[in-house]
C-alpha cells in the first residue's frame, strides 16, 4: 500500500499512548541528495519501500543538537541530557502504507546515549567526537568524527530567508515532516512514533559540507553538492515506544 496524502497527515497527530522520553531537537541541517529508487530499495530491509517523491529517493544528512533528553518521569541532567547528533537516513513506507524513516546510522557524542538508544530503540547509534557553534564568520558549523575513522566531517551553514512552514505535498514537507521510524529488532522490523509542531523551516547557505556518513554506511558516494538544503531553529518532540507493524 502507497501512503496518502491523508494517511501522511495522520501520522501529525498526537499517538494515541504515553510518551516515553522528552526532547529538543534544534539547529537542525537537512542536506538531501536524490537516488534512483531501485539503488537505494537494495539497501532496506524486507518489509520496507522506498517512499519516493517525483519518481525519486531521498536520502540525507542531517547533523542537529539534542537538548533537555529525558525519560518521561525525571527531569533533564546537565551533559547527559544535551549533545550533539549526525544521520544518514532515507524514507520510506511499509505494507500498510506508513510513511517514515530509515536510519542507516545516527553519529553521537554522548556514550550514554548511544547505550540508550541501542538498547531501547535498536536503532544504529555510533560513538563519535563532535562539535559545534558559531564560526569566526558568524556561520553555524558542525565537526563529527565517528569512533576508529580518521576522517573529520565538517559543515557550515546559515540560515537564509523567513521561516516558512512545509505545504502538504511539497517536497519540502516529504523531506522534513516525518514523525514516524522504522527499527531492526532481533524480533523483526519495529516502528516508532514521534510528535512536534511543524518544522519552522528556512532556506539555508551552505558554505561547506561533506559525504563521509555514505561511506561509512557502504552507500554510494553522491558526487556534487546536495540537491535541497533546509535548516531548522528547530521543536520540542515527545517519544513513543516501539511497536510491532501489525499494533
């Protein structure tokens, strides 16, 4: 089953169960690069479709920082509760016509984090060094190096443009308003709920960036710059725990 335009706007509202776990996602980088659908369906798993816009997959890098995470009954600590992410991910859908996301890896710099959402969640977390912050120019960069790779991937930024927020059945909106995932358990394919307000979205000037996660996910290497770039100052996200596809 293909999703719908209204299938796609159900997923927006709040899920019908208790949230698990509180978070920021803010200074969000959507860096998308557009695939031959049939490339990027020999990377999924059995039970997963390449969600595609316009005859094409998507599949994107996105460095952001997390800030106040939290289980739903305590409140947020210091360094454990704020640090940084990267992913390389695509969207896709699954037989009940679902539309999510596929994570091939989420970099982090929080061990504790990474534990976490291994254990919890079964979603791909790496241990990586990262940083962040204004440069010298006043742009906002990002520097992730992933765990046992020498390679240091660097990106600078700036926000262009008023904030808009994605139309439903832009492309923007296909890229960004995403509030479902998918997850490889050793019991089969999971999903997972999210909710938050739309994006605030902008237009962005990228000044530089780098396609080091394609690597280290064994995917093909995308040899210009990115197809469509977003950012986002970005919104508070409730978390709901996994469920089989069937629930």
């Amino acid at each position: 089953m293909v999703p719908t335009p209204a299938s796609r706007l159900l997923l927006r509202e709040i899920p019908p169960l208790p949230a698990v776990m509180y978070q920021k996602w803010e200074k969000l980088l959507f860096l998308h690069w557009a695939f031959e659908p049939g490339l990027i369906q020999k990377t999924l798993p059995p039970g997963l479709t390449v969600d595609a816009f316009d005859g094409q997959a998507w599949v994107a890098i996105v460095p952001f920082l997390m800030r106040g995470i939290r289980p739903r009954f305590l409140p947020a600590v210091g360094g454990i509760s704020n640090f940084l992410e990267l992913n390389l991910r695509t969207y896709v859908h699954d037989d009940h016509g679902r539309a999510g996301v596929w994570f091939y890896s989420l970099d982090c710099n929080q061990p504790l984090a990474v534990k976490i959402a291994r254990s919890l969640f079964h979603l791909p977390y790496q241990h990586a060094r990262m940083t962040s912050g204004k440069a010298a120019d006043g742009l906002y960069k990002y520097a992730s190096q992933r765990a046992g790779d020498e390679v240091v991937s660097k990106f600078k930024y700036q926000p262009a443009g008023e904030s808009f927020e994605a139309a439903p059945g832009s492309l923007e909106f296909h890229l960004a308003e995403r509030y479902l995932l998918f997850s490889k358990t050793p019991r089969g394919l999971r999903m997972g709920r999210v909710h938050h307000r739309p994006y605030p979205l902008a237009r962005a000037e990228l000044r530089q960036w780098d396609t080091r996660p394609f690597v280290l996910n064994g995917l093909p290497v995308p040899d210009r710059t990115p197809d469509h770039v977003l950012a986002s100052s970005g919104v508070e996200v409730k978390v709901y725990p996994l469920q089989t596809l069937d629930g």
